[in-house]
C-alpha cells in the first residue's frame, strides 16, 4: 500500500479551481496536503510482480487508455505533469479482473499561460526525459508528456527501457542497432505507437489527445 505525495500546485489547479472528479488522478483535499489514500501500488512494482515481466495485452491497454485520460485532462487544463514515470502512475487492483490507475506526484507540474506556450527548464527524470529537453538552451511543449508516456509503455508491454543514456533517447528509436529487429517481433500498432510517442522530432510526435487516433487505441475488430 502506498500513500500518494503531491504538491501544492494541486489546490492552484488540478482539485482546487475545476473541482475535478476524474478518477485518474489522485486529488488533494486542502492546503496541507491531505491526500487520497490509495490502497496500491506503483506501476514499476506491478509490471516486475508479473510472471513474464511485461504486462498482458488486457492489463496494458487498461493502464494506458486511463493513462491517456488523465494525461489529456490535464493538458486541457494547461497543466504538463514533466515528471511522469512508472514510479508515478499507481495501480490498484479493484478486482481480479479490473485495474484502476491514479497519476500522483505533481510537484514538477507547471501551468501553462496558453496551450502553445513552451516551456525552458530541464527537469524530471532523465530515463523518461524527451531528447529536446537535453538541449544546451531547452524550449519544449506538452509533448514531453506523450514521450514519457511512450517510455512507460515501452516498458511494460517490452519489459526494458528503450533509452538507458539521454545521448540513446537523442539518437532515437531507429539509432539503437538491433532495435528495429526487436520491435519487428511485435504487433504493428505496438510499434507505431511506440514509434510515435518516441518520435524525437517533437513537431511531428503527437499530443496526448491525438493518440487515440492510433490503431493500438481502437477495439480490436
């Protein structure tokens, strides 16, 4: 069990001025910081708990489309959480068939003025970092979120980090030697939302709401 942290950005925004209900995303009840108790835990521990080390198709699209979820009502609000990482996202298991996500730790957070605002200070973790954000001068938008969340994602459906060193995530997917026979071995709309969310031209990765229009979104037929 886990007691989730944040940071005061939430009573700004995210619970305090839209009052928001949304499942996803763990709220704060007042200024010092009472949090929703969440009977989980992160999604790291959850993904190594697994027999094969990866999580099965049903558990990943239902960590990953609430993901999506949380990630886009956040950015509709303005807020870009900077810091998403499987350590961040909390798993409880509401039934054995059944997975509820809760996206914590806001304290990386920043509100935007605007939604095409760019943002210049380099921060969070360097494993889930997108490659703009190592620049000598970083100027970046709300896509860093949808690279973090490629990475995530990477790992639990591949059971290892895509990047191990901020030159490898620069290089990208395709500058890895052995990736593209690696990613070959699995379905294509895997690899095209891997590819897309691990685009490093950050103009032509997507935002959080847009993933949706990727097959691995749409039920299978």
């Amino acid at each position: 069990d886990k007691l989730s942290t944040s940071q005061s950005v939430l009573v700004r925004g995210i619970s305090g001025e839209n009052d928001s209900d949304l499942p996803t995303i763990c709220p704060l009840y007042s200024t010092c910081q009472v949090l929703e108790y969440v009977k989980g835990r992160s999604l790291k521990s959850f993904v190594e708990d697994q027999s094969e080390g990866v999580l099965p198709e049903t558990a990943l699209k239902q960590v990953f489309f609430q993901l999506q979820n949380a990630l886009q009502y956040l950015h509709s609000q303005l807020y870009v959480h900077r810091d998403l990482q499987l350590e961040n996202i909390l798993i409880e298991e509401t039934n054995p068939n059944t997975l509820s996500v809760k996206l914590i730790d806001f304290g990386l957070a920043y509100k935007r003025q605007h939604a095409k605002e760019n943002m210049t200070s380099a921060v969070g973790s360097s494993l889930y970092m997108a490659p703009e954000m190592f620049s000598a001068s970083p100027s970046y938008r709300a896509n860093v979120d949808v690279w973090s969340f490629g990475i995530c994602l990477f790992y639990c459906a591949l059971g290892t980090f895509p990047f191990l060193h901020p030159m490898e995530a620069i290089s990208g997917l395709h500058g890895i030697e052995g990736m593209d026979l690696f990613l070959a071995m699995y379905e294509e709309s895997l690899q095209e939302i891997l590819q897309a969310c691990l685009d490093t031209d950050a103009d032509a990765r997507p935002d959080i709401e847009h993933l949706p229009e990727l097959d691995w979104f749409k039920p299978a037929l």
